[in-house]
C-alpha cells in the first residue's frame, strides 16, 4: 500500500492532468501541429521541473516563470501559474519523502509560516503593481529575474564552499586512522616508559 501510495497514486494523476491538458491544447489550436509541438514543449518543461523538484528540491518560480514568460504569458499569469504548478511538484515530492522519513517536520512547520506569511506578502505586491503600473509589465519580469540571480548567486557561493571544503578537509586533517594509531602507540608507550618520556613521544608524533 504504501509502495502504490509512495509512486503510483502521484504518477498517475500527473499522467491523467498531462493528458487531458494535452487534449484540450490540440482541440483547441486552430493548427493541429502547432498544438502538438505546444503540448511537447510544455510537457517537457514540465517533466523537467518535476525530475528537478524531486532531486534538489526546486522547480516553480525558478523554472516555470520563466518559462511562461519566455514563452509570451503575461506576467502576473506567469506567475500565478507557476505558484498553481508548485502545488502538484511540492505535493508529490512531500508525499515520497514523508513516507521514506525524510522530513523534519519542526522545520518544516517553521518555514512553512515563514513562506505562508512572505508568499502573501508577495501576492499583494504583485496585485497593487499590476494596479498601480498596468502598462508596465517589465517591472514583474524583473522581479522574477533578480530572483533567478539571487538563487544563482547563492548556488554558486555553496559550491564554491563544498569545493573548498573537500580541497582542505583530507589535508588539513589528520586521518581517523593515523589518529587511533597515535593513541594506541601512547598507550603502550605510557604503561612501558615513564610519564615524561611517553609525553615527549606524543609531541614529537610518529
């Protein structure tokens, strides 16, 4: 039950979601072949973002507004819509890692009133410049460009730490094993030489 609940249940509504959008976009095209190619590029995009989302644990805001925008939705839509498409790749991927145990759920209580409490916020933003700036649909569009660079830039500054990290840990460290090899040989040296002898060796090292 669980397995069909942990895979089955999430890829078969994506799969019957998929489809009927599927159908509804070529019906709907005045041109079959470019409701098709429409569909395949949506689909794909989407396939992507979910692939992502499950992996590293993103998606939304910083794959499908772009996309919709790149692709000639209006702005305040593109968002929405990818606020609508968060929902489905956040809820499968917290479905398969709450039942493998791979949840904090303090923090995710905690950051969940955090985001709940910022994504108003940001709705409200969003609303009182579309009404203030109707014409002005760039200022949307920035917004979601400094979030691209801002999640790049951060991306970009962890991987640089791991690199440094992984460069100086095996150096900079003595190896677990050297470490019990000099503990064990103090010990020996301890119950066999006198006290300050067995120091001295200790200091010096191997």
């Amino acid at each position: 039950i669980y397995a069909m609940m942990d895979g089955g249940i999430p890829l078969f509504s994506c799969a019957a979601l998929g489809a009927r959008s599927a159908y509804d976009t070529i019906v709907a095209a005045p041109d079959r072949a470019a409701g098709v190619l429409r569909v395949v590029i949506f689909q794909s995009m989407a396939l992507v973002a979910g692939i992502l989302a499950g992996l590293v644990g993103i998606g939304g805001g910083l794959i499908f507004s772009p996309f919709f925008v790149v692709v000639g939705m209006d702005p305040a839509i593109a968002v929405g819509s990818s606020s609508a498409c968060v929902l489905f790749t956040s809820s499968s991927t917290t479905m398969q890692y709450a039942f493998t145990d791979r949840i904090i759920l303090s923090l995710a209580v905690l950051y969940g009133i955090a985001v709940l409490s910022a994504s108003f916020v940001g709705t409200m933003l969003v609303h009182k410049l579309k009404e203030n700036f109707p014409l002005r649909k760039s200022y949307i569009t920035l917004i979601v460009a400094m979030s691209l660079a801002a999640s790049a830039i951060l991306v970009v500054i962890k991987l640089v730490s791991f690199l440094h990290a992984e460069n100086d840990g095996p150096s900079g460290a003595t190896p677990p094993s050297r470490s019990m090899a000099i503990i064990e040989a103090a010990s020996l040296i301890e119950a066999r030489a006198p006290v300050p002898h067995a120091r001295a060796l200790v200091r010096r090292g191997p």
